[in-house]
C-alpha cells in the first residue's frame, strides 16, 4: 500500500478478536481488525535483530512483499518460514462453516454477499499445506513464536524469505519451488501439459541457494531443511 504505514512489523503478529461476556454468562468471541486482511506491503529486507540503538543494516536491495492474513486454523498455528495455505472455502453468508447458496428458513446468497466472503481467500490462511500445487505463501520467517487463532500476521509473496524443502530434494539455484506436504516446498516435477500449467500458477518461489543430499555441515539433509528463496507468488 502506497503512502499508508504497516500496522506491525515483520515478526510481529496483530490482535485478531475481542471476547466479551454476555448478561447470560455466556461469552461471545467478534473478530477484530478485519480492514487489515488481505492487505499488501512491501518491507525492506534488512536485519532486524534487536539492538539496542542504531540502525538495521539492509542484507539485500530488493524488498520484501508480504500480504496481511488471518490465522482462521482451529487453533494457534506454527507459521514461520512453512507454506501456508489460503483459506479458498469461505463460509456462506446465510449458513455458518458451509458452502450452501442458501439454507432453509433463510433467504439465498447473494452476490454482493459472496463478494464479500470472496474477499476473504487473499487474507485469510487455515493451515500448512498439505499437497503439491496449492494457492500458498511463506510464513514470516522473523516469527520466534506461534500465531494465536484469529491473529493476523505476514504472508511473504515477495522477494527473499527462508522457507523449508520436503524430503529428499535435491535444488539448484534458480530451480521453481511450489507446495507440498507439511508445509514443505518442493521442485516441481514435468507432466502433462495440465499438470505444468497448473504448477506454474502456484509457483512459491525460486531457490536462491543449492540443496543437495547433503547439508553444507555435511550433516544427511532431510525434511524441514531450511532454503533461502525468492518468493514470487502470483496474486
């Protein structure tokens, strides 16, 4: 967003809901903060290890792109440097966690209302990937802890970010990464002509620097291995 400051930082995480108790004892949980959602920002790519005084020295030229993002998991959610999917099923408006156009006793959606929730995908994430080619980002890499339900926090769409690699990958620099199990990013592999089209789409990002079967202590790599990437996802 142009000539509009971030709400929070890299690292940072933003309060996503307001729990309030009811006359009849019960509570009631509203989310909060919801203009936020979906919205971009690029960041400098600088070093933000707390200091005491002094400026963050920058470790590149290019920035960081992140989109703003509701945890709308079932619970907290470990997001750093994993790929996390977008939330692609909103609820209807009429019928609580489905995707009913209409519900009995209830009038039947309408546009203006799935607009609404349509809106919701680019700023919403229920989890870690789970497959190959999903519609996904990079966790915010800065993160030292778990994102609570509801918080919102920073997808990386852009630019350099530390991300993971499934089992067994083996990448060079420059090779396209896109989602697969557990969070993982993976070297996508040639097929059909559907299968590639459908791959570059979701493409995450390119590996910035080579992976093998070995790590750089010479230590046996293995799933969970850190990369450093440049995202790129298609929003």
């Amino acid at each position: 967003m142009i000539n509009v400051d971030p709400p929070f930082d890299l690292g940072e995480t933003l309060k996503g809901s307001q729990t309030t108790v009811k006359e009849d004892g019960t509570t009631e949980v509203k989310l909060i903060n919801t203009h936020w959602e979906g919205a971009i920002f690029d960041f400098p790519d600088v070093d933000r290890t707390p200091s005491i005084r002094g400026g963050k020295n920058r470790r590149s030229g290019r920035s960081i792109r992140a989109v703003c993002v509701r945890n709308n998991s079932d619970g907290a959610l470990t997001a750093a440097s994993l790929a996390l999917k977008f939330d692609i099923t909103p609820s209807s408006p009429n019928a609580a966690g489905t995707m009913t156009a209409s519900v009995a006793g209830d009038d039947t959606d309408t546009a203006a209302e799935w607009h609404e929730f349509g809106r919701q995908v680019i700023g919403r994430v229920d989890g870690v990937t789970n497959a190959v080619n999903l519609f996904c980002g990079i966790g915010d890499d800065q993160l030292t802890d778990t994102v609570p339900k509801h918080d919102l926090f920073w997808l990386i769409i852009g630019g350099p970010v530390l991300a993971k690699l499934a089992n067994t990958q083996s990448v060079a620099v420059g090779v396209p990464l896109a989602s697969a199990a557990s969070g993982y990013l993976a070297d996508f592999a040639s097929g059909s002509d559907a299968a590639v089209a459908a791959e570059a789409v979701n493409v995450v990002g390119r590996a910035l620097q080579p992976s093998d079967a070995t790590n750089f202590d010479g230590s046996a790599s293995g799933a969970g291995d850190t990369i450093l990437i440049c995202a790129c996802v298609q929003m």
